[in-house]
C-alpha cells in the first residue's frame, strides 16, 4: 500500500513563484488529473514531485505500508515531453537499459522487454533502432519504460503526445492496470486520459495559492 502526501508544496520559475499552498494526498488505486493553461505550473508541480526540480516550502512524502521513505522520487516514474531514448540503439537496447537502471520498487515486478514492447503493440519493432521508428511508435515506445521497471507511482507529463486514438485507448488501459495493481498515476494534460473516477487540479500559474485536494 503506497501514499503519496503533497503539503504546502511551492514552486517558483525563474523568479516568479508558479504556485504555493499546493496540497493533496493519493492512495494506491488513485489519480489526479492535473489541468490548466500553458505555463500554469502543470509540468513544474509534475517535475518538482519527480525530484527534478527544486521546491521552494511544503513536502513530499511517500509512505509505503505507513512507513515513508528516504528519497520519494525513487517511487516514481516520470514521463516528459522527451522519450528519453537513444535513437542509435534499438528499442530492446533501450528497454534493456531502462530496466538495468531502474530496477524494481519493492511490492512489484517490472516486465520484460518483449513483454512490454508486446503490451503497446509493438513487438516486432524490438530489433530496430529507436530512431526508424515514426513518432508514435516512439512515443509508445517510452511508455513501454514504465512497465520495465516497476515504479508506483507514475508521474505523465502530456503522455499522450503524437498518439493515435487508438494507441491512446491501449494507455488508458495500462494506465488502469497500473492502478489495479496499487499504483498512482499523476497527469499533467489538456486531454481527459480515459481516466476514470480521478480527482481533479486545475493549475492557475500565478494565480495560485493556497488550495487543496
């Protein structure tokens, strides 16, 4: 059973402060959908909590059967704009090595190159390089990162970016088997994800300050 507690979170770009008073709480099965216009703080809340950004006050605490851990980021898994592959390697390559360095999250096991590449439909892509590909077979490509290594958390930055209708049902049900299985799932996106009872937060830029889930 995995918690994540955002309290008082702030954040500033440059030398704006995006938002403060940030707070919410997710439990495993859960989801936030995180909305609002460009530049109102959606992928700065997303990158802070992934630990790849600076917060300003608040906290991050991820519990795991009531116990938080040391680093909370090392709970998560972080999709952003980039797909974060090498274009010169093929794709088993690439799964390989997000997988040798991810490793597993205790309470869960990663797949198998083959059987994630499998699970976005793109399995007989596995021996080219990662650079043929079109761009959203690259990009469900990097989606098949999170299933490698397993990771309770999921923090999407626009996951759905150059996908298809399709590709973006086969998400949307990754994205529930995730959640069945006791993980959490944060998106930031200006599409509703097939996200199906999550709770919602609408980002205001630097209009915001001081409100809760």
């Amino acid at each position: 059973m995995v918690r994540l507690t955002v309290r008082e979170l702030a954040a500033t770009r440059g030398d704006e402060r995006i938002f403060s008073g940030l707070s919410f709480a997710l439990t495993a099965g859960e989801a936030l959908l995180i909305t609002g216009k460009n530049g109102s703080g959606k992928s700065t809340l997303i990158r802070t909590i992934a630990g790849l950004l600076p917060q300003d006050e608040g906290e991050i605490v991820v519990a795991q059967s009531g116990v938080a851990i040391p680093r909370p980021a090392e709970a998560c898994h972080y999709l952003g704009h980039r797909n974060a592959m090498k274009r010169d390697l093929t794709v088993e390559e690439n799964l390989v090595f997000w997988k040798g360095l991810m490793g597993d999250f205790a309470g869960g096991t990663g797949l198998g190159p083959d059987d994630a590449a499998d699970a976005l439909g793109l399995a007989s892509l596995l021996h080219l390089p990662f650079g043929y590909l079109s761009a959203g077979q690259q990009r469900r490509m990097a989606m098949a990162k999170l299933l490698c290594a397993w990771r309770p958390i999921w923090l999407l930055d626009e996951p759905t970016a150059a996908l298809d209708a399709q590709s973006e049902r086969i998400f949307a049900g990754l994205m529930s088997t995730h959640r069945q299985k006791g993980g959490i799932v944060l998106a930031a996106t200006h599409q509703s994800l097939g996200l199906e009872a999550a709770q919602a937060l609408v980002m205001k830029g630097f209009e915001y300050a001081g409100s809760s889930l």
